[in-house]
C-alpha cells in the first residue's frame, strides 16, 4: 500500500499530510489546541525520521536527525526565537491592552446604558429592538474587539426583552450573533494585531483597512433586518402599545453613545492623526475604559481583580497557541511543507484571483473545524509567499506598502468571521447559548445565522472585486 503511494507522493508529502490529520484527529479527540500542535510536533520529531528510514539507528536519530535537519541542539534555538518574536514584538504589547479595553467597558455599564436608551428610541418600530441591537453591536465593536464579552453582553441584555416582544427566535438569535461577532473585523481587533504580527504588515494599514470592510458588513445586516421585517413582519412585531419618542429620549440615546464613541476616537484617532502608533493607542483605550467605568461608578477592585484576571487568561491562551504553532510550523518546514502547501495552491488555478478565491475557500472550509486563532497563526504564514508571489493589481496610492497583503488579510478577516457562526465550532453560537434563556435552542441559533452568513460571504465579494475599499483609507490615514 505504502509503495503504491509512494507512486504518486514523496515521502515528505505523505508526512506533511499526515501531520495536519493527526492535528485534527486530536482535536476531534478533545485534546486542547496548544497540546495537540506540541504534540504531533514532538511525534514527527521523534518517529517520521525513523519510519522514514528503517535501517537507521533508532537512538541515534533520537540525538540527531539528518535527514531534515531537526536536532535537539538546533530546536534549542527555537525557544530564543520565540522569545523574540513574542517577548519583545512590540505589536504583540497591544494584545493584552485591547483585550483589557474589551473587558474592562463591559464592566463600565456602557452597553446597558445604550440599550436602555435606544429601546426606547427604536422599541417602538418594527425591529425596532433588532436594529437596536445591530447598532449597539457595531459600536461596540469598534470598542471592545472582543467577541465573547460582546456577545454574552448581548445576549443578556437583548434577548429576554425580544422573547417578550414574541420575537422569532432564529431572528433574535441570529441578529444578536452577528452583531456580536463585528468585533473580530471593525478595529481595534485582536485578530487583525495577530495578523499583523504573522504577515509583518503594519498594523495601523490592517486597523484602517478593515474599517470599510466592517461598516459595510453591518450596513448589510441593517438592510436586511428592515427587509425582512417589512417582509414577515410577524416575525419582529412592532409592540401592542408603543411609546412616543420625545426630545429626552433622543438626548439621552446621544449621551449613552458619546463615550464610547469618545473611546473609539482616542483610539482610532490618534492612529488616524499620527499622534500614537497602534501598540500606544492601545494603552490610551485601555486607559479610557478604566475610566468610563469609573464616571459610571462601576470601578471597584474586584472589577480590576476580575478583568485582569480574565485579560491574562486570554492573552495567555493565544500566547500559548501562538508558541504551539510557532513549534508545528518549524518541523513542518523542514519536511519541505511550505514548498508543498504552496505547488498545491499554485496547481489548482493559473489565475491569480482565483488562486486567492481557492486560498478563501480553504480558510471558509477551515473555520467549520478551527478557530480563528490556529487558522491565522498557522494558515497565514503559509500562504504569505503565495500572495507576494502572485501578480495582483491592487492599488497602493502610493502609500501603502505591500497593498496586496493588507487586502488579503482583510479577505482573510471578512472569511474567518464567518468561523464564529458556522457550525460545529462556531464560538458565538455557544457564547449566546450559555445564555439563552429556557426554550431557546441551539438548532434555533443555528436556523437564525444562516442569512447572516450569507450576507458575510457577499459583504467578502464587495472586498473582493472591490480591492480598494481596504487600501484607500490607509493611503491618506495611515500611508507607510
């Protein structure tokens, strides 16, 4: 059997592949990530040399592998480059910060304040409580970068209210879904500051990249919701006795939304302005959610104990993985499979934007199984030199350096937030479960993100065919 595909393989090739399957094996075992990637590594380490070649010393390989060119002397000096890489990254600093920032308005008693005074402003139109929720869902978006607490938030708040207003349940669910999940694209996104640590972009070009693309995406989901009312309206009724909208209530909308819009230009706008780079802006937002909590009186030291806590639970989970896969992609290069993965892409489609449109499909694929996190640390890097290889026409405006990369990993984000509503590991599914309340099930959130999918895939066809729309912005904000 071995020789028959011995045929058609190298032994490498088979080594390679066998490496990712085991990879996912474990994950469908229930081994966590981290493990899984450290695992198979040490595996491959330590046995594929030795199938590979029989006849050799077994102990001897252990001490030395010549055939690739893995040794123990030689992964010794892996740790000081992870070291490097990550310790001293200073674009890796604003991970924690951003993350802190997330945490930290969640505390503050923002969102509460926003939904208390938009529900009243909108509660009263059909889906009016939807379009509430979208709106609260894209400022906070451009807020928080922070999915779990976003949705969970949402959740709370929304969905009690909506299941008294006889809401369709898959429309709830699947509006609060996706308004939850906007934070993975519209900067600061954690996302976007892995990406630009894996592709060597900048960072500020992806944050002001990705702005348009995010608008968009939730301009889709506005236009959709007003339809689909107008449409089965039976599916978000207007309430039975609604309340007439005074000038109070539209103050008080406008005093709920200034301070996180005041958050997001201290944040965006000091990029925007040149005035702090995007490590430093992170620290300024983390600065002013601290302090919006305070204004809001919800600044206590269990509030500092409990978001610092789950800050380091976070950053040291994505740090964690980020070593993982740093290590799996280091075996996995010495059997040749950047060499491979690349001829595979390379053969499918001689044009370039289909082989982009390929590379988008696997990724669209590879959500189904992984989160984005393995996907952007270990896919992306992979298929860098694919990219820069591949004659693309996007434009620059002279500004911004390597165009064709920025527009892909803003494909790539718009793709991978599609992996938050796809099942079976779709994480925002799970997140507003934890918190539905009783007869809510999750066959009803999976029937209610179906369109919001469907509306993420065309908001990546208008990026696609539209490059500029991710350039333009960093040319004249942010232009190298």
């Amino acid at each position: 059997m071995l020789e028959f595909i011995g045929q058609f393989l190298t032994l490498n090739e088979i080594a390679v592949m066998v490496m990712f399957i085991t990879f996912i094996w474990m994950l469908f075992r229930g081994i966590p990530v981290a493990m899984a990637l450290v695992g198979v590594s040490l595996v491959f380490v330590l046995l594929a040399e030795f199938l590979l070649d029989p006849n050799r010393s077994f102990f001897r390989d252990i001490i030395e592998f010549d055939r690739t060119g893995i040794s123990y002397q030689r992964m010794q000096a892996l740790s000081g480059r992870l070291f490097g890489g990550i310790v001293k990254n200073p674009v890796l600093v604003a991970l924690p910060m951003f993350i802190f920032m997330g945490l930290m308005l969640d505390q503050s008693g923002v969102a509460q304040r926003m939904m208390h005074s938009m529900q009243k402003l909108f509660g009263s139109l059909r889906g009016g409580l939807s379009l509430t929720v979208m709106l609260i869902g894209i400022i906070l978006a451009a807020s928080t970068g922070v999915i779990g607490a976003s949705v969970t938030l949402l959740g709370v708040m929304a969905l009690p209210a909506m299941m008294k207003q006889d809401y369709s349940k898959p429309i709830a669910t699947g509006t609060i879904a996706s308004a939850g999940t906007l934070g993975i694209l519209i900067p600061p996104s954690i996302m976007l500051v892995i990406m630009s640590d894996q592709l060597a972009i900048s960072l500020g070009d992806l944050f002001m990249g990705a702005l348009f693309p995010g608008l968009i995406l939730g301009g889709l989901y506005i236009v959709f919701i007003v339809i689909y009312g107008l449409i089965n309206p039976k599916a978000m009724p207007a309430p039975e006795k609604p309340e007439k909208v005074h000038w109070e209530d539209v103050k008080e909308v406008l005093l709920a939304v200034v301070p996180p819009m005041f958050l997001i230009l201290l944040v965006l706008g000091s990029i925007f302005a040149g005035i702090a780079t995007p490590t430093e802006a992170s620290g300024l937002g983390a600065m002013g959610a601290t302090l919006l909590a305070l204004a809001n009186r919800r600044l206590n030291w269990k509030v500092v104990k409990d978001v610092s806590r789950s800050t380091l639970n976070t950053s040291g989970y994505i740090v964690g993985i980020f070593l993982a896969a740093n290590f799996f992609a280091f075996v996995l290069r010495r059997y040749g499979g950047d060499e491979i993965v690349q001829h595979l892409v390379l053969s499918v489609f001689e044009d370039p934007y289909m082989t982009v449109g390929f590379i988008l499909l696997i990724v669209f694929l590879l959500g189904f199984l992984l989160d984005w996190i393995e996907i952007t640390i270990i896919i992306m890097p992979l298929m860098l030199p694919i990219i820069v290889g591949l004659d693309l026409a996007v434009p620059g405006f002279d500004q911004v350096r390597d165009p064709s990369v920025v527009w892909f990993a803003i494909l790539v984000a718009v793709t991978l937030q599609t992996s938050f509503l796809t099942p079976p590991v779709g994480f925002a599914l799970f997140y507003l479960k934890g918190v539905c309340p009783p007869g809510v099930t999750l066959g009803h959130i999976y029937r209610g993100v179906v369109p919001f999918v469907i509306l993420q895939l065309l908001g990546l066809l208008i990026v696609f065919y539209f490059p500029a729309l991710t350039t333009w912005l960093p040319s004249v904000a942010y232009g190298n």
